[in-house]
C-alpha cells in the first residue's frame, strides 16, 4: 500500500473544500490540500494486459481500439486542467465531474447517458483513521477511477488482473466494477478488527485502573465509529442499486457477485454498531467504576475520621484547662498525678471499642477490602505500576 499523506478526517470536513455559494453547476474548484495527479493506466483482455503511467493523455484513444478493457486510475486532484481533458475525451457529465473534485460525497450511482458513476468511499487506518472519496465512471469498455491521495486497498486486485488468476481478465468492465467495490469493502473489517481489538484493550484497563487517559481513548474511538458508520452506511444502498436497477453495463451474473458484496456491507454495519453499543456499555461501566472507586475511598476516610473523633474530644475537654481550686467540677484530673497516663488510656480504650463496633457490624472490612485488593493485584502485575 502506498504512502498516505492526508490528515486525519474530522467531523466537520464536510463543511470544508465546497465552492462558492451562487457559483454555476459544474463548476471544479481546486482544493488547496490536493496532493499532485498521477495517472495509471490497466489496459487487458484474455490474452494481452499492459500497464503503465500515463503522461500523455492522447494514447488513450489508441487503448480504447487495442484493448477490450481499459482501467484509468486518477490519484491526486489538483491538476483540473487534466481532469477536464479526461472528462471532455470520455463526454462525462459536468455534475459528475463537481462531485469528483469536490470530495465530501456520500456514496451514491447516478446513470450519465453512456456511463455510470458510482462513488465509495475508503477506510484505512495508520496512525490515524484515514477516510477517503473514490469516484468510478463506468462505461462499455473503461472505467475511471478518481482518488484524492495515493495509495489503496486495491493492490490485491491489480496482482489478480497482471497474473491473470481467475476470470476477471475474460470478463467486461461490469466485473472490474464489481471488483474494486468488493475490495472497497473487504478493506473495512481490517480496521474494524483494529478497533475491536482496541475495545477489549479499554474493558480491560477501565476494569483494572480507569483514568483520564481511557475516558479520552474511548471517546476517540467512539468519534471514529461515527465517522466509519457515516462512511459505510449508505453503501448498502448503494450496492443495492446496482443490484435492483437494470442497466445495460451491468450483466445478471456481476449482479450475483454484487450481492455478495452487499452482504459483507452488512455484516460491516452490524459490526459498527455492535462496537458502537460496545464503546456505551464501556462508558457507564466506567463510570461506575470510578464511582465505585470515589465511594471505597469515602468509606475509608470517613472511617478514619470517625476512629479519631473520640480522642480529638477528649483531647479537647482537657485542653480548656479549667481551674480545679475554683470549683471541684472544673476537671479534677488536671491536678491528679496519673491524670495523663489516665487520658492517654481513655483515649486508646476509646479507639479500640470503636474499631469493634465498626468490625462487628462488617463496615471496617467491606472498605478497607477492595483498595487492599486492588494494591495487591498492582504489586502481582507491575504493568499496572505508575
């Protein structure tokens, strides 16, 4: 998979890279962040394939006569001039070519006179999650395909069409159709495994030490399930288009194939929102967690203080030093000779009933219990230290 240079997708990227308000249908409006145009070319039938870089856009008339099947790859849109030379030379529709450029499409297919277009979107995951727009013009003998950096799922696929495995190469363009949108979604569960196994990673530390940090992984990839469920949902329907409406570039038996396609869509949706009810238990199981954790240290400081209010009583009635010549109730243990030790045992004798009522009635165990607990698990794993 080639280098991928775009930055992480937000939330409110749809708002961003859309042209002016008031401006003509079909107007193509450069994106600033547009990473450079390089354009391949596949062109194959049963018995001859040829693959190359495409620098001069002229030889392309000469690969539609030579070649059953000709597959134009796009990576990168800044270079409009190109990419209106491409749209002039296959008659595509100035609508489809807006929706090219501008890359905040939802997956749809919408038929142009003698092409369909189909746009999908792609998911990887780097370092961040990566959410990117491929548009597809499907005609009788071509397909192009738009991308808005390098790099994709679609490696496997070429490898099948230079080797010549399977069928694909005796097949028309419907099939290569079929085959980068199956690639486009077999490209999910990856990533979904990715955040699946992050998700037993976060039950596990939000069981054993919850803290700010996790609450912050987990609303990260709750945002990022969002993003992916935005991203994949309406490809169902899309799928479900090219399955149900008859179109004279689409063969009944691609249209078995699609339906595969359809059910992993499915199985992709059904995962997403299991991880996503998954990311809501976590929540409240953390907050109740840490509200577990706030009550045990509650106890235990409530407990202290309660040990140590007797004797801070006591050490506060002998410390008003009222004279014993003016009255006899006026503290007579301040002038007798064991009056300290006397104090000092009270005080102790104090502690130890309270200590007893507390453990009789099972108070002083049940709180002190779990933070024993949980410091005796952090000295058994010393991944759990700070």
């Amino acid at each position: 998979m080639g280098k991928r240079h775009r930055v992480p997708h937000k939330l409110n990227s749809d708002l961003e890279g859309r042209i002016d308000p008031g401006a003509p249908p079909g107007t193509l409006t450069q994106d600033p962040h547009a990473v450079e145009t390089k354009i391949d070319v596949i062109a194959y039938g049963p018995d001859q394939f040829l693959e190359q870089e495409l620098d001069d856009l002229s030889i392309i008339a000469n690969l539609l006569n030579d070649y059953p099947v000709v597959w134009i790859n796009v990576d990168g849109l800044s270079a409009i001039d190109k990419i209106q030379e491409i749209a002039h030379m296959f008659q595509l529709h100035p609508l489809a070519v807006e929706d090219v450029v501008n890359c905040q499409q939802r997956p749809k297919v919408e038929i142009y006179g003698k092409s369909q277009f189909i746009v999908t979107r792609m998911i990887s995951l780097n370092a961040h999650l990566q959410i990117e727009q491929l548009s597809m013009f499907l005609g009788k003998n071509y397909i192009i395909s738009f991308q808005e950096i390098p790099g994709d799922c679609l490696n496997p696929l070429r490898d099948r069409l230079r080797k010549g495995y399977g069928h694909m190469r005796s097949q028309g363009t419907d099939q290569l159709a079929y085959g980068i949108l199956d690639a486009v979604v077999d490209g999910y569960f990856p990533v979904l495994e990715t955040y699946g196994e992050r998700l037993e990673d976060l039950e596990d530390e939000i069981l054993s030490n919850p803290s700010r940090h996790t609450i912050n992984l987990m609303h990260d990839l709750k945002r990022n399930l969002l993003l992916i469920r935005r991203a994949v949902w309406p490809m169902r329907e899309t799928i479900n288009e090219l399955i149900r409406d008859e179109s004279p570039l689409i063969t009944s038996d691609t249209r078995v194939y699609l339906r595969d396609t359809y059910d992993h869509v499915v199985r992709v949706m059904d995962f997403i929102e299991t991880y996503r009810e998954l990311c809501s238990d976590l929540m409240d199981v953390y907050l109740s967690s840490v509200s577990n954790r706030t009550n045990e240290v509650m106890k235990v400081l409530t407990i202290i203080a309660t040990i140590f209010i007797p004797p801070t009583f006591i050490a506060g009635i002998y410390g008003m030093n009222f004279h014993t010549e003016t009255s006899p109730w006026n503290m007579p243990e301040l002038s007798w000779y064991f009056g300290y030790p006397f104090s000092l045992l009270l005080m102790f004798l104090v502690t130890v009933a309270m200590l007893t009522y507390l453990v009789k009635r099972g108070w002083l165990g049940q709180a002190i219990k779990a933070p024993m607990e949980e410091a005796k698990e952090k000295d058994i794993h010393p991944e759990h230290r700070a």
